[in-house]
C-alpha cells in the first residue's frame, strides 16, 4: 500500500501536480475559425457527454451541464494518468473523493428542498407505504440518502485502488518469475497487459459513473 501514500519530489507534493495537470489538457478557446484534430474531437467527446446525461433531465438542469463536463473530464484524466509508471492518482483517496461526492450530492439535495420541497420529503415514504410501517421507512430511506456520497466516494477509491494493486502484485510476480521461469513468467506479463486495459477501461467507466450518478440525483431534485 505504500503506492497510495503521496510523495514529494524537490519539496513539491506529487498529488499537488497531479491534480493540476489535467487543467493543461482541457480544450481552451481558439481565435482559428478552422480547429485542428485535438480541438474537434475534444469538441465530440463534450458535446456527446453531455448529451447522454442530460438526455433525461429537464431544461432547469441543464445550468450543470459545464460542472458535470468538467469534472468528468478532470475525473477520467487523473484515472488515466495514474496508470503511467512512477505517477500518483489522487482518486485512489477516499478524502480527495469525499471532498467532491459530498458538496455536490449536498448542492442537489438543497435545489430539491428549496424549489419543491413536498416532492423532495415525499422520495422518504414510498406512496401505498402501511401506517405501521412509516416511522421505520422514514428511517430507512433517510440513512439510504445519507449515505449516497459516501458510495459513490468509497466505489472510486475502491475500484482503483483493488486495480492498482493486482497490477502491483501480478507486475512483482512477473518479474520474479521471470529468471526462474521463463514460460509462467510470460503468461504472468501477458495476463499482466490484459490487467491493464482492463484497468483503462475500469479508469473511464469509474468516472463516467461517479458523474452519471451525481446527475441522477440532480434529476430527483429539478
């Protein structure tokens, strides 16, 4: 686990780098009227995003459109920059992925209570819901609701973490094997790279769906 503690290098901490890198890479405003490959396909990719979670959400939430874009782009970055050799991903702590689950399932749950209050108290007791049974389904649907950011914090960090440790554990075995057993050493390395695009995969999916939940959540309250 010493892969998830954060290092410095010259004073610097690497989580400080790795968090503001990403901003580099965001498509920035160009005064060409003719974009390049980059900026074309940074273009699709936005515009694809947000059409596919905002597809079911009506016109008062399309406000968050450039957040949820934004944080999904700044999310899938530091997951796939975390797959580099010698690199650090700050989404493996749960602290850092707390710290963006709980402000923004907060923001949604406030516009529910604020704009319609009535709709947004009626998700704690489901319609039909015998008399003896509300007190203890308030309860239940309540803690349901408090514990909403900390899934969807506790999910990333653990499907990235669990990641990059088989990748740790399989690389070591690979490398030990290797002088000893040249052939078990070659299936190790090759189950090693089918880990790894499985990890790619895992990185893009994870944000997508930390994001794609933060808009279900808005749906329930605009």
């Amino acid at each position: 686990f010493d892969q998830f503690a954060s290092s410095s290098f010259l004073g610097i901490p690497l989580i400080a780098l790795a968090i503001i890198l990403p901003w580099v890479l965001y498509p920035k405003p160009s005064h060409h009227w003719i974009n390049n490959r980059l900026l074309t396909l940074q273009t699709w990719f936005i515009n694809t995003f947000a059409r596919q979670i905002f597809v079911t959400i009506n016109q008062a939430g399309h406000k968050w459109a450039a957040l949820f874009t934004s944080l999904m782009l700044f999310l899938i970055t530091l997951n796939m920059l975390g797959l580099l050799p010698y690199t650090f991903t700050p989404t493996t702590q749960l602290s850092m992925n707390m710290a963006f689950a709980v402000p923004l399932w907060l923001a949604t749950v406030i516009i529910g209570m604020r704009n319609q209050p009535t709709h947004a108290l009626g998700h704690l007791l489901p319609e039909g819901t015998p008399t003896p049974l509300i007190p203890i389904l308030i309860i239940i649907e309540t803690i349901s609701l408090m514990i909403r950011p900390l899934a969807l914090g506790v999910r990333l960090t653990a499907n990235l973490t669990a990641g990059h440790l088989l990748i740790q554990l399989i690389s070591s075995a690979t490398s030990i094997l290797l002088p000893l057993m040249p052939a078990v050493a070659v299936l190790t390395g090759i189950l090693l790279l089918m880990l790894t695009l499985l990890e790619v995969a895992v990185a893009m999916i994870q944000a997508y769906v930390f994001v794609l939940l933060l808009s279900l959540y808005l749906q329930e309250n605009v």
